[in-house]
C-alpha cells in the first residue's frame, strides 16, 4: 500500500511538469507501430531483461518474447490502437499459429482504464490465457521522460527535466536516513 500511495504522489508531480505533459500528447497522437514496438521493447527490457524482439510480421501473434525461469515465458504484445480488439486478434493468431504459450504481456501508447482492463484480462481468460502484465501510456510516459533519446526518436520531443525537481531519477523507494 505505502508503494502504491509514493507512485500516485509521484505521478501527480509528473502531471503538473510540462515535459511530462508533452510526452503523453506525443502518446495520443498517431504513432509509427513499427517504432512504438522497438521502443517499447527497448523500455520493457529493463523490467524483463531475457525481452527478445520479434519485429515485422508472420511472428505468430508475438511482438516479443521472454524467456521463463523454468521454460516458456509469456510473449509480449504491443499495440498503439483499439487495445482490447488487438490484443485478442493476436491471442487468436497465437493459438492458431501454434503456440504454446499462454502468458502474454500487453504493452500500449493508450490509457487503459481499470474497467478495459479487466475486460481485456477476460476476453484473454476466455481464449485461455493470462494477461501477466499491461504498461499502458500511463508507464511510457514516465519511461519516455528519463529517456532522451527514445523521447527524441519516438516523439520528437527535445528537453531535459527540470534542474530541481521534486520527481527522482530512479524508481527506487527513497529512503530517509
């Protein structure tokens, strides 16, 4: 709960900088989906460091995959437009394909509310499997603005954050001493 509660504070802060806010319009604006998949995999390789790409098409439904620690992992699928509609056409193609796995990793340029949210972890329960994760414009945007250079290459947007600012670096607690 404490970590959920610093995550909103700091969001908050981020909503009232203006890079912050140019970096969520670049996201709701039409975007290359050649582009936001690399960039995407690109940012979500921190967090799943085994992320392998799979650009172009005939991928079987896959933008991605991530290696398990005991087999397959879930594959990842990235989408800049009607979510719930894409996500399942590439649940459908994985099957269809062949595919084994049945974990999936969502990752979009669009705000997902909690409500398409659950819908989309239902339409993917009901094709048998399980949404493990879903970063939504939302963690982009918090991505984008530590990342100059994905900023400048997806966006177009130039700018530093702020000299002083109330919003860290890192996403680590921090941590009175």
């Amino acid at each position: 709960r404490p970590d959920r509660v610093d995550r909103a504070r700091r969001e908050t802060r981020l909503k009232r900088d203006r890079l912050y806010r140019e970096i969520v319009k670049g996201l709701e604006a039409e975007l290359d989906g050649n582009e936001f998949q690399a960039c995407a995999c690109a940012l979500l390789k921190r967090i799943y460091p085994t992320l392998a790409p799979m650009p172009g098409g005939q991928d079987a439904g896959q933008d991605g995959t991530i290696a398990g620690g005991r087999g397959q992992g879930p594959f990842l699928v990235v989408t800049t437009s009607d979510v719930p509609r894409n996500v399942q056409k590439n649940l459908r193609s994985h099957k269809r394909a062949g595919g084994r796995r049945r974990e999936v990793v969502v990752a979009t340029s669009r705000h997902v509310t909690p409500t398409a949210r659950r819908k989309i972890e239902e339409a993917a329960r009901k094709l048998g499997f399980v949404v493990k994760n879903l970063h939504e414009r939302a963690w982009f945007a918090t991505a984008l603005y530590r990342d100059a250079s994905w900023r400048k290459q997806l966006l177009g947007i130039t700018g530093e954050m702020p000299a002083l600012t109330t919003v860290p670096l890192t996403d680590r607690p921090l941590l009175a001493v």
